[in-house]
C-alpha cells in the first residue's frame, strides 16, 4: 500500500465497477496492510481486523519518490500472491462514501496504477465479508518481486524519499501491528535485519 502525500499525483480513470461503489446501497469495506492502517486520510465510519487468506503482505514495490528516490529506490508494501495476512477492515460511512471512494482512488491509483482494487472474502470476529483489497499487479515495472530478506533489508535501510526514510515506514507499520496485537513474522524479522544493518553501518 504506496505512502502518499496529500498532494496526489494523477490517478487512472476509474472503472465502471468501483465508479458504482460511490453510490452503493451496501456497506462498502476497504482491507487495509499497510499505510492505511495508521494513516488513513479519507473518511471512514468503522474498523475491525480482519484475516485475508490467499495473499500476504510484501514490500514488493519500488518507490522511486515517497520512500526513495530514481538513484536510491526505496520499497513500499502491497498485497503479493501467496499466504495470509491479518488487517484491518475500514467501513466507508454512507454519507460521505463518494469522498471517500475518490480519496482511496486518488491516493493509491497514480497512472499506470500498480494496484486492481477487487472484491475479496475477508474473515472478521463477526463471519466473513466482502472486502476491496489493493493487491499489486505482478506486470508493473514498479514491481520488485519477492527479494530475498538480506536485499529488501540493505534496500529499506538506506532508502529516503518525500516523505522520509524507508525504515520510518517499516517501523510505523511494524507499530500498528503491535498495536492490535498482529504478529507479522516476516515483518518483525525484516525489521530486525534492517536494524543490524544499522549498527554495523552506523
């Protein structure tokens, strides 16, 4: 899920298909992983976590601008093929759901878009539901693939961008997982070898 600044970049058009959602009649549910987990900027009337089997959460996404830059890229997370991951679920609220549809399009879909936001089963406390997940779009050239631990790592601890260091981002992520009592194996030792790297270099 990109790290975005108020200020989006141009979005791709719309579908038809998630045009409709800003008059749904239903509730619309937003699955969040990443930076939308602690630092939504659009409206959003309820949360819950919520498990989604069948894709887990990567930092798998250059960034050449947030978290890094075209001569030092940085990575950010998106939804990878493959696994589980436990987020968050954010309700939409009914009055301000077109704002909110345009805000979470605005500031994920920059063109070419390197997420499809579609419908999948999400597991809550209450039964299952129909969540939109970003999930990344493998043919993108911002796409990373899976790295290695000890590559991702080297990359995330000397990458910085507009909105500040790569391990920033990590660690904020990594905290709102604790938070609501997440554990993220991956990610907790990713950080730990972001961290080494920091004191054998520091």
């Amino acid at each position: 899920m990109l790290d975005k600044t108020p200020e989006f970049a141009s979005a791709d058009p719309m579908p038809p298909e998630i045009a409709a959602l800003r008059n749904a009649v239903v509730p619309v549910w937003i699955f969040a992983y990443g930076s939308l987990m602690w630092d939504p900027d659009f409206p959003r009337a309820e949360a819950e976590s919520a498990l989604l089997r069948g894709y887990h959460r990567s930092f798998c996404l250059y960034s050449y601008d947030y978290r890094g830059t075209r001569a030092r890229p940085g990575l950010t997370l998106g939804l990878d093929r493959g696994g589980a991951c436990w987020g968050i679920l954010l309700r939409l609220p009914p009055e301000a759901l077109a704002e909110a549809v345009d805000r979470l399009w605005e500031r994920e879909m920059t063109a070419p878009r390197v997420y499809d936001l579609r419908p999948l089963p999400v597991r809550t406390a209450s039964g299952t539901r129909k969540a939109y997940a970003l999930t990344v779009r493998r043919d993108h050239p911002d796409y990373a693939g899976r790295l290695s631990l000890e590559a991702a790592a080297r990359i995330i601890a000397g990458a910085a961008g507009q909105r500040g260091a790569c391990r920033d981002y990590l660690a904020d992520t990594e905290r709102r997982l604790a938070a609501l009592g997440i554990a993220d194996a991956p990610l907790q030792r990713l950080a730990e070898c972001v961290a080494a790297l920091a004191v054998t270099t520091g």
